[in-house]
C-alpha cells in the first residue's frame, strides 16, 4: 500500500526546505523528495567558500530555517542542523505526478509510489541550464558548474556571462594571484541588469586591479583547443582559453512540469508557470514556488515556502512578507485597492506587464514606482536627464512636438509605454510630456527595465514593436498613423549585426527593407574587380528600396561599420503600404534618385578619374576604422590647410579652466586627413556603459560630456577604445583676461602652466583631485566649438559624419 502525505515537497533548495520546515512545525503529514544524496543541491553546487547574500535587505525573513548572508558551507551547515523534524527521502528521483486534488500519485525514478492531497514543486531550473550555441560549444573543455576554484592553476579561462553566478565564478578563479589564472568574463551587453549591485561593483574593482578582464557586448562564435573567437562591437577578436565556464542562466524542466498539466504564461522558453497569488497552478491542488515559480532570490524562496505551506493548511489571512514595502510604495494612489489588487490593475493595463506573474509583479514593483499625475501634470521636461522607462496604466499622456508651441501634442494612451529614447540610447528627453487625463503611470528605472526585457521575452517584444513603429512614424512621416503601418510592424525582425556582416549583397535576390536602429552601415558597389565605398548610413535611415521599387537584384552591398541592431521589414507588406500611400511612395523614389545618382556618379569618375575613386574609397574606409561609423560628431583636420599653430587647443584650454581636450598632433592621418585624439561623442558611447556615479550623459546636441558628480574611478578612460579620456587634476580657476592685463594676475591666455595651477591649489590647502576630461563640444558656450572658431584657415571642422562622407570628400575628389 502507498504511503499518503497532507503534502509533497519535490526538490530541497531554499523554498522547498522552508517548505517542509513549516510543514514539519505545524505537525502536518508530508514528505520532502530530493533527488541527491545531500539537501539543497543548488546551494551545495555553489563554488567552494562562495559568500551567500541575503537579499533584499529590506524583506523581513519568514521560516522556521534561519538564513543569514555568509560563506556557503555555513549556511549548509545550519539547514542541515535544522533539518532534523523535516521528513526528507534523498535519493527520491520524481518521474511523473498523475491524480488530482487530493489524490495524487507520485511515482519515482525507482518504482516506489506515494500519496499525496497536495503537491508543492520546488525543483528550480538549475538541472537545465542554456547551453553554448557557438561553433565548438560542445567540446570537452566547456562546463557548465563550478565546484572549487581553487583547482584550477596557470589557466586562461573565459566565463561566458555575467549574471550573478557568472561574476562570483570569475570573481572565485581570480581571488588568488598564486594561482595566476587569467580571467576573462564575457557580457553580451553593455550593462549587468541580470547581477546584484554588489557583485557588479566587486567585478569592476577586481577590474579595476588586474584581476579580471570584462568583454562587453561581445559573444563567443567558435570555440577551439586553446582559443576563443570573439563577436565583439568592432569586430571579431581570438583570445587565449584553456577552460570555458558558461553561466547563462536556465530554463525551467518545461516537458516535466506541463506532463503534471500545469499550463505556462507563453511558449517561450524562459516562461513561467501560471500562478495564483497562493501560488497555485492551473492543475488544483498543485504549486509552485522558488526560482520555478520565477523568484531566484534566497530569501524571496524561504518566505514563499513557508506562505505556501500556510496557505495550505487554511490560513487565508496571511499576507506575504513584502506587503508592507509594497503598501508604501502605493499608498498615494487614488482609489481604495488592496496591493494585490494594484498589482494586478497594473499587470493587466501595462502592457508589457501582461504576462507577468503575481509573484514576478511583486518583484518588479520593488524595482518601480507607481505615481498618480493631475491633467497636465508634468511627468518630465524636454531635455531632462533620465533613462527610466514610463508606463501608462490609466489616462494618457501628450507629448509637446514642438517646443515653441505646447499646443501642438501627440498623444500616448493608456497601456502604451515613454521614455524609450532615454532608455535605449542615454539621451537626454527629445521632448516634455504632461498627463493628458489623470493618469497612473509606472516609472521603470533603467535597470529595472533592462532586466524586465532580459528575462521576460513579451516584454522585450513589445518594447521592439512599439520602438519599431515610432521609428517608421518619425522616419517616413507623410501622414502615416499607427494604422498604416500596423501590418509593416507585425512583419519587423530586430537583428544584431556584427562589425563586417553585410545584410545586404550586391546581385542577390531580396527586396525587404532594412531600418538602422542603431550603429551604422557602410554600402558599398564592385567597380572594375574592387569594393569601392559608396556611402554612409547612420541610424535612424533605411536601406533597401532600390530592388522593392524597381525590381531586379540587389545593386550594392550594404554591411554594418560597427556592432548594430538593423530591424527588417518584409518587402511585401512594404509594397503593399506604398500603393495605399501615394506620399510615401514619392518620398521612397525620392530617396532612392539620390543613390542612383551618387552610384552612377561614382561609376563615371572610375571610368575617368579612377585613382580619385579609390582615394575616396580608402580614404572613407579609413574614417570609419577609426570610430566615424559610430560617431554623431567628429572632428577631422585637413592637412592641406592645417598650419600647426595650435590655436585649437589653446581655445579649448581657454573654454575649460586651462584644461584642453584636444590633442592636435595625436591620432592618425590619412592622404589630407588627420582624426586627432578628440571626443567622437559615439551614437552607445562606450564610457556611459560602466559609470559608478551616473555622471555621464548625452546633451541636447547630442554631445556626451562628464559632470561634476565624476568620483575619478577612471572606468570610461579604460573603455573609450580612441583613447579621448584622461583622467587629470582639476586646476582652481584661472583669473579673466582683463584681470591679466590690468593686474597680471594669472598665467596669461592658454592653457596655464601647471606649476601655476598646482601652486595656487597647495596656497589655498586643497590637493585637487582627478576627474576625467574629454571634449563636450563647449556645451553652452556660444558659436560652437572653440577649437573649430580659434582655427585662422579652416583646417578644423566638425561634421556628422554621413554629411561629410557623402558629400564633402567626394566633392574634394572631384575638384
């Protein structure tokens, strides 16, 4: 006969543990099934000596287990002291879960079979991790777990990810200089929005000293004995690897836990279960919690295992153990919810929230703040800093397009999202936005919402659509609304391009369209056996439509300059959109009259003129090997013009306390041109990607200049690739022009001498300290530039680099 249970606990870790706990303290029957032969294997698999945190800090613990922050080995020590009333059965392999309510059965791996009114799955997802899809990913030197460290001596070792446990790995492989191990760690993206503040800062110190290499936004592509290849933002790069350790997160047990009929909120892989808010599925009488259930935080695991038990044996009146934080933070809304019910009000009216569980809201809204706004209420004004993510719960907003005249608004319903631009690029405010109606709005910190995309695919698929469909609105204008263009957007594919990859080839058949929503292409045309460049395509333009309109092959190669996200759009619903939309039609051909004529212009010169054309060519290749294709301003030096008076760095001493940003004779030159080491101010600049403090931002004009939180860390010196940012003294200030030539107090115009600068700061008693400096494009100093108005021949300018691509080189080469 069967042995029967109130409940059955299936896996032993943080939740299930706590679970059984509680079970065991209020005397009911049950069972806690652990397929090991120890208790907690996720805990048991953390690195040897691994410092176990407990977070959130603010969450008050709810279990019979104690938990506190320390090394793991004592936090193992103690469950298993506690552990002792908890009816536990190791080596009890669940293979399947049939019955219902009351009367399920549970069979194990072994053939034995038991009983149970309750079922509780606690298994995790760490028995199924993601696995690398790279070119020799299954070779014998990649691993997915890391026991000890210390075991590993003299190694050059690659963690690929940069979550939690992918930075404790790291952290773990480099803490001793005697085993002298190189460590790489390898980040898809710019930002660790997977990984704990504290591991993010002890990553960046480990950095910081020589420990740790960080490879951001980068990817492996092939694997080999010995070497790794890179995908990395300029290019492919081969680094030495004796050993892959790859921690890139895991999905849950899907085909286990749908053959016990529990449905999932989507098909993605990285859903989740559906839950209620006592963390029951869509089979009665079954539950989850723990990382399953979408909550991976120790301490969030323990208090749902003790809330489940609870909510089993009755107690309805139990409130989960954040309700106090999330009460506060909703407490000046109008209108007389419960928190659960706001939760879900703001699920189901957001709608990148929509599939969002109740226990993975909870986790959100201590991330967010939920705020309630009058009509006309201002949420934030045009040019603003900020890089948080709104959404619209209820009422509306309007956004003021012009700045001249509030009147003129576009508006963005309830449910709809704001604040993207910031997000996604870092640019301040493009325009203010005052509540159309009284609204409740949801502010996402950038964090919160990069997680939110990271780990929640429907997210990120709504965030793409409704990026992609303002992009195609403020791109090709012509009276289009969101109806126009709904089925183009439904047809759109987000793509990231690697540095060199082309998305078009010349004589190939295709006719979608391509949009650059970030970075930038170059195009490029075969004449007489060589690929000769063509021109530049910044974000924000489209490529494409020569073959959608005129039918044949594709007429020129088209390949991204830098790391860039492209998104594609299917050609037929492309076309289908012209022939409604007579004014987009003309602007197309307009568009594309442009480059057949600076194709066929190209293509005579080469005839007549053929060396010009080849000069144009390297030289346009050149500008963009040295950061032109990801820059919004750059400054170019013509040599033939360019006297050497330095006039542009003692205006630019003169416009920054005496500190110049500019280095005239630095950098590299090519026939007439010469890129001197000056800010690119790149479209992603790679210094705001790792600023502690926040103090980097992008202006108005698109300039990125550093403010006066700088704490001098020197994180942006260290990932500005063109070597642009020092980090240096601030001098005190420097005494007018008048005060030098009435009084001769100073060192006179030009940068002072720093002899000058450090006395007058040892008289005053103050050791200044460093901070970065780079170019900012003398932001707010009228005329623009200095470096470019201080030149006496016209030998420095600042140009976009699509304007001087396309138009001014070839011109030069012309004349």
């Amino acid at each position: 006969m069967s042995e029967r249970y109130r409940i059955a606990i299936v896996g032993s870790g943080p939740a299930g543990l706590s679970a059984a706990g509680r079970a065991a303290a209020r005397g009911l029957p049950h069972i806690l099934l652990e397929k090991t032969d120890h208790l907690s294997d996720t805990i048991y698999k953390y690195q040897r000596g691994k410092h176990v945190m407990a977070t959130p800090s603010q969450l008050v613990l709810r279990s019979d287990m104690s938990f506190d922050a320390g090394k793991r080995e004592t936090v193992l020590g103690t469950w298993n002291e506690q552990a002792g009333p908890v009816n536990v059965r190791l080596n009890a392999e669940v293979k399947s879960i049939t019955g219902s309510q009351g009367n399920f059965e549970i069979t194990l791996t072994n053939g034995d079979k038991l009983i149970a009114e309750t079922v509780v799955l606690a298994i995790g997802t760490q028995g199924n991790p993601n696995t690398v899809r790279a070119e020799g990913g299954h070779l014998p030197h990649v691993q997915y777990q890391l026991d000890d460290p210390a075991e590993y001596v003299d190694e050059n070792i690659v963690v690929i990810g940069a979550g939690d446990a992918g930075i404790e790995n790291a952290l773990g492989l480099a803490a001793d200089p005697e085993q002298r191990n190189i460590v790489s760690i390898v980040n898809r993206s710019a930002d660790f929005a997977r990984a704990k503040d504290a591991n993010v800062k002890a990553l960046t110190q480990a950095r910081d000293q020589g420990r740790i290499a960080i490879l951001t936004e980068s990817s492996p592509s092939k694997i080999e004995a010995g070497w790794m290849t890179l995908d990395t933002r300029d290019g492919e790069a081969r680094i030495p690897c004796d050993r892959v350790i790859a921690r890139m997160g895991s999905a849950a047990p899907r085909k286990f836990v749908e053959s016990c009929g529990i449905e999932f909120t989507s098909e993605d892989r990285e859903a989740f279960p559906k839950l209620s808010p006592t963390f029951e599925t869509t089979t009665p009488g079954v539950f989850v919690i723990g990382a399953l259930a979408g909550y991976p935080l120790i301490k969030h695991c323990m208090n749902q295992g003790y809330d489940v038990v609870e909510f089993i044996a009755g107690n309805t009146e139990l409130k989960p153990a954040d309700e106090p934080i999330l009460e506060k933070k909703l407490e000046g809304l109008p209108g007389r919810k419960s928190v659960s019910e706001w939760l879900e009000f703001l699920r189901a009216n957001v709608e990148i929230l929509n599939e969002l569980s109740p226990l993975q809201m909870r986790e959100f809204l201590l991330d967010s703040e939920v705020r309630f706004y009058k009509k006309d209420d201002r949420v934030f004004e045009r040019n603003a800093p900020g890089s948080s993510l709104f959404g619209i719960a209820s009422g509306g907003v309007l956004v003021e397009i012009k700045p001249t005249d509030p009147s003129v608004t576009v508006p963005i319903p309830a449910g709809s999202i704001f604040g993207e631009v910031g997000l996604i690029s870092g640019r301040r405010r493009g325009a203010t936005i005052r509540a159309g109606a009284d609204s409740i709005l949801v502010e996402i910190s950038r964090t919160a919402a990069l997680k939110l995309m990271a780990t929640v695919p429907s997210a990120k698929r709504t965030i793409n659509r409704i990026t992609t469909e303002r992009l195609l609105l403020q791109m090709f204008g012509s009276g289009l609304s969101r109806t126009d263009i709904e089925e183009v957007v439904a047809s759109a594919e987000v793509k990231t391009v690697k540095a060199g990859e082309p998305i078009i080839k010349e004589g190939e058949d295709g006719y979608d369209i391509f949009v650059i929503r970030s970075g930038s292409m170059v195009v490029q045309k075969e004449i007489g056996g060589k690929p000769i460049f063509l021109s530049y395509v910044p974000a924000g333009a489209y490529v494409g439509e020569m073959a959608l309109i005129d039918g044949g092959r594709r007429t020129a190669t088209v390949k991204a300059a830098v790391k860039s996200d492209v998104i594609k759009l299917e050609g037929d619903a492309f076309r289908r959109l012209l022939a409604r939309k007579p004014e987009l039609a003309k602007k197309a051909q307009t568009d594309m009259a442009a480059r057949k004529d600076l194709n066929n212009y190209i293509e005579a010169k080469k005839d007549s003129f053929g060396g010009i054309v080849d000069m144009y060519s390297s030289v346009a290749s050149f500008l963009v090997e040295n950061g032109v294709g990801e820059a919004t301003d750059v400054l170019l030096i013509d040599e033939h013009l360019c006297v050497g008076c330095d006039n542009c760095e003692k205006a630019c001493a003169d416009s920054h306390d005496g500190l110049s940003r500019l280095d005239r004779e630095a950098g590299r030159t090519y026939a007439h041109l010469h890129v001197p080491t000056s800010c690119r101010h790149c479209e992603h600049p790679h210094c705001m990607a790792d600023c502690p403090p926040n103090a980097i931002h992008r202006g108005p004009d698109g300039e990125v200049f550093i403010d006066d939180t700088c704490i001098g860390c020197g994180n942006c010196e260290r990932n500005c690739p063109y070597g642009v940012i020092r980090l240096d003294k601030v001098p005190p200030k420097k005494p007018g022009l008048l005060s030098w030539l009435a009084f001769g107090a100073g060192p006179g115009p030009g940068e002072p001498d720093k002899k000058w600068a450090y006395a007058k700061a040892k008289k005053a008693g103050v050791e200044a300290p460093k901070k970065a400096i780079k170019c900012d494009m003398c932001s707010g100093k009228a005329g623009g530039p200095a470096c470019v108005r201080a030149c006496p021949t016209g030998a420095a300018i600042r140009v976009s680099p699509e304007e001087f691509l396309s138009v001014a080189l070839l011109s030069r080469g012309d004349s």
